[in-house]
C-alpha cells in the first residue's frame, strides 16, 4: 500500500484534519448562519461527510499496516507535546461517530429545516461541536487533553438537548449538573495521576505503572476517574440525568446523542482502564471485576424494569440504553478477551441500533406528532417500510439472529460463562426477554389496533382529507415517510443485518488488535 | 466411515430462493401476478431441493459456509439425509398449500393477503434453512426467523382473540428459545468449543451425567415448537391463524421444525452415546410417552375439528423424539420416517377441516353431521389422512409406525409398545367418530341438504393431492425410507 | 507529628476537599437553580485550586530560565528543577478556567430558559407546576 506509506501531507494529517475539520466547519457554519438561514446545512452535510471519508481512510491505514498512527500536536513529542493515537480501537469508534453523525444529519434534513428554522447557525454549529469533541476525545492519548474535549463536547450536547421542548431547559441542567461532577472527578484524578507520575500522556503513565501499583495516589485516582465516567455513562444509580434529559431533546439531536455519548463514555473507560491503568493494574492487581460487573447487573436489571413502566416510546429507549450501558461495563470488566470483544462489538452495535431506533422515533414523531406508544396504532399496515426497519432494530436490541445485537450478546454471554459470571449471564438473558416484551408490546399496538389520523400541531407535511378516510382497519392506504428520511433509515436497518453477519470479521481483524494481548 | 463432501452454493440458493421471490410479491400490481411469483419461488426450490437428492441418495453431503461468526462456528449448510427428508417434504407440500392458500384465501375474501404471502414465502425459507443447517447456530437463526415470520400469519385475523393467541405463541416459543435453547447452546459451547452437527455428537467426553440431562431437557423443552408437554399450549392457541397457516405450519413446518432440531440436538450435539451412557434417552422416551397419551385423551375432548387437530398433532410429534430416542435402529428410522409421513397425512386432515369451513363455515365437529353427503370427496380424503395418521394400511402412516413398533421391541422396552398401541388405539377413537357422523349417521340427525357441494376446486384439488400421496407412500415410502436409513446409517455408525 | 502539624502540612489538600464538599453539597441540596450553579462553580474552583497547588514547590521561583539562551556549555549544570515551581499545572488551568466559564454560561443561559418557562428558579416551585400540567 504505497499511497499510505507514502509522505503525503493530507494523509498524514489526516488524525488531526479528522477533529479539526468539523471544529473549523462548526465555526463557519456559526458565522454563516447569522446571515442566511440556508448555508449552514450544506457547509455541515459536506464537513460530516469528509470527515467521514477521512475517518475511513484512517481504518484501511490502521487496518493495512497493522500498527497505531501517532500524530504529534504541533510536532512536539510525547511525553512533552499532545499526541493523538489512531489505533484499532479508536479508529472503529471514530468511524462509529463519523458514519452516526453523518447519516443521522442527512435522515433528519427535513426535521433540521423546521424545527431548528430560526436556529439554524447555532443547531448545525453545536451539532458539528459535539462531533468534534467525540472524536477528540476517542483520538487524544493525552489525559488532559481528553478532559478538555470531553466538556467540550458537553457542552454542546447540552445545548443541543436544551434547544429541545420546553421542559428540555430544566432536564438539560440537571444533566449538566451531574456532568460537571463526572467531569470534574475526571479532571481530579487526572491531577493525583500527575502527582504521582508526573506525566499526562497515557502510554508514557502506562509505561511508569508497573513500577508504582501500590501508590495509594493512584489507587486513588483510579477510583474518581472511575466515578466520574461511570456518572457520565449513566449507569445505575447514577443514571438519573440520562431519562429525562434524552427523551426531552429534538429528535434529531437525540439522534446524535443518545446513540453516542454512552458509548463514547464507555470507550473512554475501556482506554482509560486498559492504555493508562493497564490491564494489570485494573484486573489483576486492583481485581475491580466482581465490584463493576455486579454494578452492571444492576443496571442491567434497573434498566430493563424501568423501561417495561414507560408509556412514551422515547423514554422506554433511554431506559433500554441504560439497561445496554450495564451491558458493555459488565463485558469489559469480566477481563477476559471475550468478555471484552463483546463489550467493544457492542459499542459499535448498541451505537447503530440506538440510531436506529431513534431515526424510527423520529419518523413516528413526524407522522403522529406524539410520542406514546399509543400512537403508534395501525402502523404496520401504515407505514410498512419504516415498521420492517424498526422491527429489525428491535429484534437487535432483543437480540434475535442474525441482527448484529444477537452476535455482541453471544460474545457478552460467552465472557460470563467463561468467567464463571453466572447472574452477569442470567441478567442479559432476563433483559433479552424483558426486551422482546417491550417491543412486542409496541408490535401488537401497531398491528392489532387500527389506525387513528391524530394530528394534534398542525404540521404541513400531511394531508389530513386523504388520511382521514383510511380509517378502515383493512383497507388502509400506505402512506410512508419521505424519502430522504426513510431510505437512510432502511439503510441502518439493513447495517443492522450486515454488522451481524460480519460480526466475525470485525472481532478477527479489528477488535482482537485493539485488546492487549495480555488479556487472555 | 468418511462421508464424502461436495461444495455446493445450492442449498443457499434453496433457502433464499422464497426471499428473492418477497420484492415480486409485495409490487404485484395483481392477485395473479402475485400468485404466480410465489408458484415460480415454490417451483424452483423443490427444483433445487430435488436436484440435490441423487447426490445425498449417494451417500455424500453437500456443504457451503456462508459468512464464518465466531471462531469455527459460521453461518454453514450441510445437505445430509436427515435435512434432504425434511426438505423435500417441506418444499413439495408448500407447492400444495400454495395452491389451497389461494382458494382458501380468495374465497372467504381475506383481507391482507399480500402480507400474508410474504410472511409464508418468509416461513418457508426459514423452514428450508432449517433443514440445512451444518451446525446448532445456523439452525438457532433460521428457528428464530421461523418463529418471528410466523406471528402476523398465527395472528391475521387481527382480533382480539388472535391478539392473545399471538401471546401465547409468542411467550412459549421466543420465551422457551431464548430462556432455554439459547443458554443451553452458549453451554454447549462453552464446554465444546464447536457447534457442528457430528454424526455421533460433540458432547461426549466433554460433560458429565448431570450437565448432559440438564442440557438435554433444555434443549428438549426449549425448542418449544415440538410441543413436548408442558410447552404445548401454544399449538391450540395458534389454531385461529388461518387454515392453510395451520396446515403447513402447524402441522409440517413449524412443528416439524421442533421435532427436527431436537432430532438434530439429540443425534449431532448431545450424541447418542452420551444419551445411552447417561440413560437420558429413557427419560425422553417417558417424557415423550407421557405428552403421546395425554394429548391423545385431550384431543377425544375437542369438539372443534382444528384444535382436535392439533392435539392430535402434539401427540404425532411425540412419536418421531419418541422413535429417535429408542436409540435402536428400526425405532430412528421410523421417528424420522414419520416427519415425513405425518406430514402428509396430517397436512390433508387440515386441508379438509379448512374446506369445510370454506364451504359451510362450520368449525365444530358436532354440527358436521352428515356432511358426507354435501362433501363426500373432502370426507373421503379426511378418512385417508386419519387413516394415515393412526397407522393403518395401505397408508404411509402405517410404515413409520411399523417401523417404531419394531424400535420399541428392538431396544427391549416394552412398555414404549404399550404406549404406542394404546395411542394408535385412542387417535382410532377420536378420529372415526367424525368420519363415522359425517357419512353413517340416522337420518334425522342429518344437518345438511342431500346435494353434493364441495369448497371451490383450488381448495379440493390440494386435498386430493396429498390424499393420494398419503397412500402412494404406503406403496413406494423409498425416497423417504432410503433417506431415513441413510440418516440412521451415519448415526449410529452401522 | 501531632495532629495540627499534619493538617497545616497538607494544607492545601484539606482546603480543596472542604471547597469540594461545600460545592457537592449545594448543588445536591439547594432548592435555588443559581444557587445549584454557585456550587458547580464552587466545586470546580476546588479542583482548580488543587492544580495550581501541586505546581507550587517550597522555595520555587518562576519558571523562567534566565539564562537558557546559553547552550553549549551544559546548561543542566545550572538549572535544578527542584527551584522552579512546576508551571504544567498552572497551563492547565487557564484551559480548565476557561471550560469552567463556558459551563457557567451554558447553566445560566438554561436557568433564563427554565425562568422563561416557569417564572421561578425554585425546583419544588417548578415541580408543582410540571404536576399539575400533568
């Protein structure tokens, strides 16, 4: 592969013109959108879908050589300057944002023009922020300068749920309350970290850990990171910020965000724990397995029963994607490469299934205008397309063959057993069932019960004389979304099937590179 | 013995062949054009499925892996004598039950019937799928998309009564392959490291006697479409799905799905080595012996023909994990065998219970009095099917039954004969008293006028077909019989 | 040592904790929006303090190498790290300060929005209110 080898300046740059480049868009999308609503829009399809590109690109280069990139900041070196690390694992999850934010932007254009009309410098500018701030966060191999992308992409998260309904501004203070602790505990440990290391690049501590394991400071300091991105993760009990602060925000915006923060946060704990902690340090010496998995099943279970209280459609999905965050903590922490592959295929799966179901919510919410599942009466026969989508993606998160959450499931579920996790086991299976109950509920309300025209805001994307004579259960009209939103949709759907499918490949030449191989 | 192997997309293309034909179904501006994409799909898989015959007839089986998932499992087909026998009875009657579906559907003027030829030509790729799966996984996918493609056909009439039937198929299957099947398969693989059907199983050696019973009845009970009791009920229930629904699944797929992946589980996994060894196959025997008489007494109780039916299929299932778990040769052969053979007479017993209610709405036996004369054909074709399904000669019933019989006294367990003549003796009690009021009973009981008037031709025809079939088997089981002592041959080594 | 020799040593530790709490414990228990926000402020200056202290070493003077445009003749002879108070931390701090002035903008740009909304910033006031709109 030459082209890579090769000194190319645009290739090798291509770490940082990946962070960069929605940054630098996110600014002219900002200042554009002063003056005329309609440039933002394609100033930022365009950014999100180069950095798309770069992103795959930067997969083929990992994936073809094998070995990390290191971009240095400026050309200093580490330990001294910021390095960014593109290696197997953060080159998947950077591929993750960029292909989430992308499709999720270009599904939702109809949704951007109306509900964000008067804002539409400050949506686009915020939207492409947060990616920005993902991606650096997953490309940083410097611990501080990962806290300074984390807020940043906060902060634009929470701007992006305020501009929700009107009771979004309060749940959004609430979260930001709760992600300031988690970040701040970050940025304290981070500072005990130093103390004790005197660095801040995580490889140059990874290398300098095995000479101070018993270092109560960083005993210490494990733990408040620890805490801090377990608050940001929303895991039980301290998950209360993440129900209400998801199901308040625009459907876009939960498009972006639920799918990806969680599990960003996760990748996050899973570099933190395995490039700065070291595995020894987090499996064999601190033996944090027991304590986090138990946690996880807590999750699990807290989760799953909460959502089976949900009458509204949105609300149930935050619920499930706390119940997904138990998932993913509990198969990495059981500590064996199994156990972990599971935990890192989720990220990825879990992140395409949540758009998914998201990109549905926002096809229902445009059709009916509410969010009960109530609404979603007579839907099979309305909108068959978009239901074959959404039943795919349900039976994801059910875990049913051979969408791609059956496969993550089976890596989780093999990691129990083979760690002897027998109630880490029982839970997944419990919340696989409590899963097909959730949606099958949503199956028999969209199948048995006929069709109802309830248009409460008078939207002007619908006819209302033409549906009103559909009211016969069975001779209903199809009456599908538009095109721009149901094709992307269907595309993630059949991503759904295709992620499955090559869930192999996927561990065999990405995720076995990304875990140490000390992991066994 | 190496069984020879040959690399082959077939049966891919057998299995995908009723998904590709989906597009044409939904687009068909016309009911005709519709019909004829799912006779095309029909015709060019039994096409498919019988050009694989010679080659498995010959003692090789035919391989093809898809995509590989986890290390050394994929999604892999394997065509072996076992998935030939089932495939071809699966794949000749969906041409059949094609052909009765569009009588059927047409003349009681369904609503949704695009949907509902969807979801079949769904089903029946599933079903196919399932016959050729090479290992535990494969046959796991294809289960599950059998079970999900089958809930809008159960629950069509989408009333409330089809709402709580649905339920109930659900809760038992989905609940009973992903609470047991599935923990029970991640087991398996967790002690093994494989999931490949082995003509003599994986397990031996890898477990001991009380995790092979353990994994045996989660198996046994979580493939719940075998209906072993106490995961029987959803049978009955489902029985609101329309009646062609009925007759393919409910009496050849779904069913027959059940009884084939625990057939697989019980041969290829577990192993009957470790079955004998543990004595885990006396267990599934009084297991399945229990289910083979209780449902028979149940069904002398039912009043309406389809759930009769159905009943009496929960006990007919019994007999092939019944026959397999004898673990003697004459009593494999005949269990599997009598995939095949119940199917054809079973399927033509629905047929005819959907053509009476076609042609005069009437579901309960005890106003079918007389109805002889109104239907003789339907009727006389129903005394065939029952005459096949209790094992009586000339019917092909009567060889698999032989063949168990003799199973039964091979293996030395006497009390099994017992079993099996008693049961014979109470499908007799049930089935002719139907046959008996439909032609021989008083005059005056008579409900129906004294003129011939048969469901509409695309309904009888069908009927006919596989009446006939039901009695050429009796005369030429060989494809059937060959394959079913091919399949025996590979496990048990002889 | 006895036992106020070993608090006044770590001093500086023992007033981040305080200034943690008190921050920790407003924003959990105060009824007031603003006040919640005063105690993320409170919280987060904690940790700030906490940088800049760790930087500081006894005796230190300003990092600033007064002749360090004089290579050549082992320039680490002369400069002992041990008498320049460490000015990473301090670095860090001007990007954290700055991260903690947007979060405050972005909280109070939200209690306005939430003020707009309910015409108070008192939670169980707001509560009510989302109670009876049901």
């Amino acid at each position: 592969m030459t082209f890579f080898d090769g000194d190319s300046s645009l290739i090798s740059n291509l770490p940082a013109i990946v962070v960069t480049l929605p940054l630098f868009a996110s600014l002219i999308a900002g200042f554009l959108g002063w003056k005329n609503r309609k440039a933002p829009y394609p100033i930022a399809a365009v950014a999100l879908f180069l950095t798309f590109i770069s992103s795959v690109v930067l997969m083929i280069q990992v994936m073809s050589t094998g070995v990390a990139i290191e971009y240095r900041m400026a050309g200093w070196a580490a330990p001294v300057g910021i390095v960014y690390v593109i290696d197997h694992l953060s080159a998947l999850v950077i591929l993750l944002i960029t292909s989430i934010a992308f499709v999720n932007f270009i599904a939702n254009k109809s949704n951007i023009d109306t509900v964000f009309r008067n804002k539409a410098g400050a949506f686009n500018s915020l939207y492409l922020l947060f990616t920005a701030g993902l991606l650096g966060m997953t490309a940083t191999g410097d611990a501080f300068n990962l806290y300074v992308l984390m807020e940043i992409a906060s902060l634009s998260g929470y701007a992006l749920i305020g501009l929700g309904s009107n009771r979004a501004p309060l749940s959004t203070l609430n979260y930001l309350f709760l992600g300031t602790i988690g970040a701040t505990f970050y940025l304290l440990g981070v500072g005990y970290i130093y103390i004790a290391t005197g660095s801040l690049n995580m490889a140059d501590i990874a290398s300098i850990m095995p000479k101070i394991l018993d270092s109560s400071m960083i005993l210490f300091a494990f733990i408040i990171c620890m805490v801090g991105l377990l608050i940001k993760m929303a895991i039980f009990p301290l998950h209360g910020w993440l129900p209400n602060a998801y199901s308040e925000s625009a459907n876009v915006a939960a498009g972006l965000i639920a799918p990806l923060t969680t599990k960003v946060t996760i990748y996050i704990m899973i570099r933190i724990c395995l490039t700065l902690f070291t595995p020894q340090y987090t499996f064999d010496y601190l033996n944090t397995s027991d304590l986090m998995v138990w946690l996880a099943i807590g999750t699990i279970i807290f989760g799953s029963l909460s959502a089976l209280a949900q009458k509204d459609y949105k609300r149930m999905l935050t619920y499930i994607i706390i119940a997904e965050v138990g998932y993913m903590v509990g198969g990495f922490f059981l500590g064996n490469r199994i156990g972990v592959s599971g935990a890192i295929l989720h990220i990825v799966n879990d992140a395409a299934m949540t758009l998914a179901l998201f990109m549905a919510a926002g096809i229902f919410m445009w059709k009916t205008g509410e969010e009960s599942q109530e609404s979603l009466k007579g839907m099979f026969a309305k909108m068959p397309f978009t239901m074959a989508g959404f039943t795919v993606a349900a039976l994801s998160v059910v875990g049913v063959p051979p969408t791609c959450g059956f496969f993550s499931k089976w890596y989780l579920i093999s990691g129990g057993i083979a760690a002897g996790q027998y109630f880490f086991v029982a839970a997944l299976i419990f919340s696989s069932l409590v899963n097909a109950i959730l949606f099958f509920r949503i199956f028999e309300i969209a199948h048995f019960e006929p069709f109802k025209d309830h248009h409460h805001h008078s939207s002007n994307h619908s006819n209302k004389g033409e549906e009103a004579s559909a009211h016969d259960t069975h001779e209903q009209t199809i009456k599908e979304a538009p095109l721009g939103m149901l094709i992307p949709f269907m595309a993630v759907s059949i991503l759904l099937v295709v992620l499955g499918l090559y869930s192999g490949q996927i561990v065999n030449n990405i995720i076995n590179f990304a875990i140490p191989s000390s992991i066994l | 013995m190496s069984i020879e192997t040959v690399l082959s997309i077939k049966p891919v293309l057998a299995v995908l062949v009723s998904l590709l034909a989906i597009p044409g179904i939904i687009s068909s501006r016309s009911q005709n054009i519709r019909e004829a994409w799912t006779f095309a799909a029909a015709g060019i898989k039994l096409l498919l499925v019988v050009s694989m015959l010679p080659i498995i007839l010959d003692g090789k089986t035919i391989n093809y892996t898809l995509v590989q998932v986890f290390p050394d499992v994929g999604i892999s087909f394997r065509v072996d004598a076992l998935g030939m026998l089932f495939a071809l009875v699966a794949s000749s009657l969906w041409i059949v039950t094609s052909l009765y579906s569009v009588g059927y559907m047409r003349s009681l003027d369904e609503h949704s019937q695009t949907r509902y030829f969807a979801f079949f030509a769904v089903a029946i790729s599933a079903t196919i799928g399932v016959a050729f799966s090479a290992n535990l996984l494969t046959l796991y996918l294809f289960y599950e998309i059998l079970s999900l493609a089958t809930y809008p056909l159960v629950t069509h009439h989408q009333d409330k009564e089809a709402r709580s039937s649905g339920r109930k198929y659900l809760l038992y299957i989905l609940g009973g392959s992903v609470g047991l099947a599935l923990p029970a398969m991640m087991i398996t693989y967790h002690f093994t490291g494989t999931l490949d059907f082995a003509p003599h199983g994986v397990m031996a050696g890898h477990v001991n006697s009380g995790l092979a019973l353990l994994l045996s009845m989660m198996f046994l009970f979580g493939f719940a479409k075998v209906g072993i009791m106490p995961m029987h009920s959803w049978l009955p229930a489902a029985m609101v799905a329309p009646t062609p629904v009925s007759a393919l699944l409910h009496a050849v797929a779904v069913v027959k799905v059940g009884a084939f992946s625990v057939v697989r589980v019980m041969t290829g996994i577990i192993g009957t080595g470790v079955l004998a060894d543990f004595n885990i196959n006396g267990i599934i025997c009084a297991i399945a012996s229990i289910t083979i008489v209780v449902a028979s007494l149940i069904a002398l109780s039912q009043d309406e023909l389809k759930r009769r039916l159905a009943f009496s299929t929960i006990g007919q299932l019994s007999y092939i994990i019944l026959g397999v778990a004898l673990l003697s040769k004459s009593g494999m052969t005949g269990g599997i065998l009598h995939i095949a053979m119940h199917a054809f007479g079973k399927i033509t017993l629905f047929f005819c219970a959907g053509a009476i209610f076609c042609a005069t709405g009437i579901k309960y036996i005890s106003k079918m009095k007389g109805i002889g004369r109104r239907m003789p054909i339907t009727m006389t074709a129903f005394l065939i099917g029952s005459l096949s399904v209790i094992g009586f000669p000339p019917c092909g019933g009567f060889i698999s039954k032989w063949h168990l019989v003799l199973g039964t006294i091979e293996s030395g367990r006497l009390i099994f004969l017992v079993v099996l003549l008693l049961s014979s003796f109470l499908n007799a009690a049930y089935f002719f008293p139907v046959f008996y009021n439909a032609f021989f009973c008083s005059a005056d009981e008579v409900l129906f006028e004294d003129r011939v008037e048969e469901a509409p031709l695309w309904c009888v025809v069908p009927l006919v077909i596989t009446a006939s079939l039901s009695i050429l088997l009796f005369f030429y089981p060989q494809p059937f019989l060959n394959l079913a002592s091919l399949a025996v041959q590979t496990i048990m080594g002889i | 040592m006895d036992i106020v020799s070993l608090i006044a040593a770590k001093a500086n530790y023992w007033t981040y904790v305080i200034l943690l709490m008190v921050g920790l414990y407003a924003m959990v228990a105060k009824n007031n929006l603003v006040k919640k926000i005063v105690g993320m402020v409170i919280f987060q200056t904690a940790v700030i303090l906490f940088y800049v202290s760790i930087g500081y070493k006894k005796g230190g003077t300003l990092p600033i190498i007064m002749h360090g445009h004089d290579h050549g003749h082992g320039v680490d002879s002369f400069i002992k790290a041990a008498d320049y108070i460490n000015p990473l931390p301090h670095v860090l701090m001007l990007t954290a300060i700055v991260v903690g002035v947007a979060t405050l903008g972005v909280a109070l740009a939200l209690a306005i929005k939430v003020y707009q909304e309910y015409g108070t910033l008192e939670e169980d006031e707001i509560r009510k209110q989302i109670e009876l709109k049901g």
